[in-house]
C-alpha cells in the first residue's frame, strides 16, 4: 500500500507505537494501519523485534567482512550463517560475492575467527572493516551501563526477541506480573540503552525493497558527510570505519532508480572523494536475538 514505507520507517523508530500513534503520524485510519500492519506481519515482510545492545553483551568490536568466494556462494554462507558472532550475511553483487557483519568481544577474538574464515573451503579472500562509531542504526541502542537484570528482565527481553510487539498483558501473564509493572520494566530497558526495539523488513531482490551497501572514502574531515547519513531517509545504517573505507552505509529504497538517485546524492556531496557499492541480492541472515541466560548475574 501506499503508506508501506511510512509506517515500516515509523516501527523502525518506536517498534512498540501504537496504532494510535502510528494512525496520527501517518495520517491514515487507524483500522487501515492496523489492518496492513498485521497483514505485513503476518507474511514476514515486517518482523518486530527486541535487539540487545553489543556493548551490553560484552561485544565491544563490530566488524563489517566482505569474502570473494571460489566458485558458488551457497557453502561459505551456510557456514557464515552458523556462526553465533554473525548478525548479518548477504549474498552480494560487486566485487565481493558476500558480506557479514561480525559482533565479538575482542580484537583477538576478532583476528581468530578472520583466521578460521579465510581458512572455510570456497573462501578466496576477505577483506574486513572495523566500526568506530555506530551513527545511525536501528539495533544499535547505546547501553550507559547503569543497568542489572534480574531473571524477569531475562525472560522480557527474550520474550521481546521473538516478538517485540506482544502486548504488555501477554507479557506480563508470562512473567507474572501486572501489565503496568512490565511496562515499566520494558521502558526502563529501552531507556537504559539495554534493548532497542525495532522492525526488520524482508529486503533483497525477490522482496519490495532493495538494499545497497555503500563504502566512501573522504577527502577531508566527514561531520558534513555523517550529518547528512544520519538525516537522509533512504539510509539505514551508517558507521565510522576503520581500513579501506572512512565510512559505510546501508540504503534501501523500493526501486533501482530510487537506489541510483541515493546513491547519485552521496557521490555529489561535498567531500566524498570515492564511492564504491554494492547490490544485497539475497539477505541469508539477519538474527539480533541473543541468549542472556549466562550475563543474568551482570
């Protein structure tokens, strides 16, 4: 429907709105928004879900890992996708034939696993980005460490992992609690920077949207460059970098000529000495949820 975009960009920011809420910012009836809502949810192209901040986990070192594989991508990926320290695989098209993003603890841990990927059967080279600074990103929720779990905060955040839109009656039935003590809970986790609750769309060549990984390389200093990512609707992710790129960012648009003008509009902008991009064809793996079972005690 028309408003898809609008109401999926709306979840992305506050993936428990209302649909009052999303009904006054989208300017649409509320039983239209309710009714697309449901009917994307229920077709996976929409998941809502509970996201733990890295550095809550303990996972300090984000890296971004392109792999040009040795003939198909189909092995090297399903090896990709079992690993736990894995949050996203995408098949690609450039000069890359996959793309993942690693979450580890340490630079030692990250330097083993690259070690133990250039050593998969299929994998030809690879070539790894190391993020400084997350500046826009929807899972990512800037944890202060002022906050401990207790095992109901577990059992919520798990709960929310697998739905981050069941309702606080549902929720609270599970953990025993009254709906109020568990909104209040679930917002003191969101607020603490411990979870961020956002919605995951289905993008990809066979899905509505497509999606592009962009890497630039800058001239100078890159605020100007890091504003307008942040700004721009079409961007999902942005990060700092640390090897052939100064930065990274993920678009995603409904169409290729929607992809080409986004793209057209960082290439012009000023300061950007270098652009290179490529296609997501097929996303293999976009998995946030995370056991907490062995950090109850944090």
């Amino acid at each position: 429907m028309a408003f898809d975009p609008e109401l999926i960009r709306a979840l992305q920011e506050d993936g428990r709105a209302s649909i009052h809420a999303l009904s006054e910012r989208l300017g649409h009836p509320r039983a239209a928004v309710s009714s697309r809502l449901r009917a994307m949810l229920a077709d996976g192209e929409v998941r809502v879900v509970a996201a733990v901040d890295p550095s809550f986990l303990g996972q300090h070192v984000l890296a971004h890992v392109s792999i040009r594989t040795d003939g198909g991508v189909e092995r090297v990926a399903a090896e990709l996708r079992g690993l736990r320290e894995t949050v996203l695989v995408s098949a690609i098209g450039g000069s890359f034939d996959i793309v993942a993003e690693l979450r580890v603890g340490s630079m030692a841990e990250l330097q083993d696993l690259l070690v133990g990927l250039r050593a998969l059967p299929g994998v030809a080279d690879i070539s790894t980005l190391i993020y400084t600074t997350v500046v826009k990103g929807f899972f990512v929720s800037e944890y202060r460490g002022e906050i401990t779990l207790d095992e109901t905060d577990v059992a919520l955040i798990e709960l929310l992992q697998r739905d981050g839109r069941t309702s606080y009656r549902a929720l609270g039935e599970s953990v025993r609690l009254s709906p109020s003590a568990v909104t209040t809970r679930v917002q003191r986790l969101v607020d603490g920077g411990v979870i961020k609750i956002s919605a995951v769309e289905a993008r990809g060549l066979a899905h509505r949207q497509l999606s592009m990984g962009v890497g630039l390389s800058m001239r100078g200093g890159d605020d100007r460059m890091v504003d307008a990512l942040r700004q721009w609707r079409g961007v999902d992710f942005a990060t700092r970098t640390i090897g052939r790129f100064d930065l990274v960012a993920t678009l995603v648009e409904p169409s290729a000529g929607a992809l080409y003008a986004s793209l057209e509009r960082i290439r012009s902008h000023p300061g950007v000495e270098h652009v290179e991009s490529w296609l997501h064809l097929a996303v293999l793996k976009e998995d946030y949820a995370r056991t907490l079972r062995p950090a109850q005690g944090r």
